[in-house]
C-alpha cells in the first residue's frame, strides 16, 4: 500500500517571521487585529488598508505567496 500524499505548507523563513514581528511592535491601528494582519501580509485591499495607505508599506503582501488561512494561523500566532 502506498504512502497517503501530504500537502506541503510553506515554511516561513527567519527573516520573514522576524519582519511580521517588527511589523506587530510597530502596534499600528490598522493592523490590530490577527485578520488585518493577514489580509496585510496577503495583500489584501481592505477599507483600513486604503484609509493608513499601508499598501505602499515595504511588508505589503509579503506572504501573498501563501493561502490566506494559513497567513491568518500565523498572524493569530505573534
């Protein structure tokens, strides 16, 4: 019997976890929350993103790469 295919979950790097927590230490009133952070680092357009212009921020859409469940675990998770 063949082994039970896994899906693979991208890891994040050092870097990249190190970034999302400078980025949560900058307490910015349009990231409060674990799903703002997550529609952030997906790159996600939301009322909040547009109002702080945070689009144009250097960590937009750093994780966009991944599934949005998954950019949401590890926003819940800083």
């Amino acid at each position: 019997m063949g082994e039970l295919p896994v899906s693979e979950v991208e890891e994040l790097s050092l870097e990249e976890l190190e970034r999302i927590q400078s980025l949560v230490a900058e307490k910015r009133p349009a990231l409060s929350s674990p799903e703002r952070l997550a529609r952030f680092l997906c790159g996600i357009y939301s009322p909040a993103m547009m109002r702080f212009r945070l689009y144009g921020h250097k960590q937009w859409g750093m994780l966009d790469r991944l599934a949005y469940d998954d950019v949401l675990a590890i926003a819940r998770a800083q």
